[in-house]
C-alpha cells in the first residue's frame, strides 16, 4: 500500500471515531423523534372523547388541552409536526379523538376542520316547544336559552317572519350542529332549510 493511500486512509479512521458519537445521537435522536411523531398513545384503545376548542384558542393551547385529556403524548408533538406541514390554523369546535390515532391523523384533522357533528332530530308533527329538550338533550344549548330564542322578536324580524312566532318555519329534518353554537344559529340554520325545500305551490 502506497504512503498516500495510507494516509487517506488512516485520516478516514479518524473521522470515523471523531464523528461516530454525532452519527449515533443524530440516529437515536431520529428514531426517539419518529416514535413521538407517529405511534399512538395505546393503539388497542378505540375508545374515543369529545374535546372543545373554544374560539380565539392558540394552536400551542389547544394541542395542550388535547395532552390533557390523554389523546397524545406530548403537546409539542402536535407543534411539531405543524411547523413541518407549514399549518397551524385550526378552526373553533369539537373534535373527536382516540388514544388509538396518530399525533398525525390527530393534527390532520384538526386542521381539516374535521369537528364532531351533534344530531338533533326534528319530526314532522312536533310542535317548536318540544324543540328545547331535543336540542339540551343534544348537548348543544339550553332548553331555557333556546325557548328565549324562539320568542325573540329581533330573530323573528330576522328571518322575515311577521307572525310573531316561528311556529311552521322549522322544517322537520334531521340537522347536524357542532359546539360552539347559539340558540340563534340552530333557529336560522333550520329556517334557511325551510326556505331551501318549501315548495312555492304549497303556499
């Protein structure tokens, strides 16, 4: 072996044993990382819980309150895996997690929007004062606050209904509401759906 080779040689040993402790961190950190990243919390638990995020909350809040319930590991989990998506907006509402999903899928839906649709069931034949228990028993406001609603006469003018009552303008349908949401909301989501499929020969 020729004196150049040698040392070219014997200068690649000495970067291997110089730099080996950086290639080992750098791996281990790598592969540490990648397990905080994408393994669940128990990928056997399937059960699922329903988390609110309120309006004007931070996405670093926000991934803390989802920490809080059990559904990840580390809040910063999610922060990092959005600044490596290049997304952080997240809309108000709630959302559905298990322990079973990703700190991915988790983040994905949040920033998809993805919220937890509540039903409310309106049948044909109910009258509107029945209307309070089905929307409390929904979880989503009040019978009290939503009875108010209905007997609010700046809605009624509101929606363009000069009878003083929104007796008839709910349609019978079934609706999907998410948290957070106002009696006034439901009110007019349900007009506008009476608006959309109210035939003009009926009436």
């Amino acid at each position: 072996m020729s004196t150049n080779l040698f040392t070219i040689f014997r200068k690649i040993g000495k970067a291997v044993v110089i730099f080996s402790p950086v290639i080992l961190i750098t791996a281990v950190t790598f592969v540490f990382l990648k397990s905080i990243l994408t393994s669940p919390v128990n990928s056997n638990d399937l059960s699922t819980k329903v988390i609110e995020i309120a309006p004007g909350t931070s996405f670093r809040q926000a991934a803390k309150n989802i920490e809080a319930a059990g559904i990840v590991r580390h809040w910063w989990a999610l922060e990092i895996i959005s600044k490596i998506k290049g997304k952080d907006t997240i809309a108000a509402g709630e959302y559905e997690f298990s322990p079973s999903m990703s700190p991915i899928s988790i983040l994905d839906h949040l920033l998809e929007g993805d919220v937890y649709k509540r039903t409310v069931v309106f049948k044909e034949g109910q009258e509107i004062s029945e209307l309070g228990a089905i929307v409390e028993a929904a979880g989503l406001v009040s019978r009290a606050e939503f009875n108010q609603a209905l007997q609010d006469p700046n809605l009624l003018k509101k929606a363009g209904i000069e009878h003083g009552s929104f007796e008839g303008y709910l349609f019978p349908d079934t609706y999907y509401f998410s948290r957070p949401i106002t009696p006034a909301d439901i009110i007019m989501t349900m007009v506008a759906d009476g608006n959309q499929k109210w035939k003009p020969e009926l009436d």
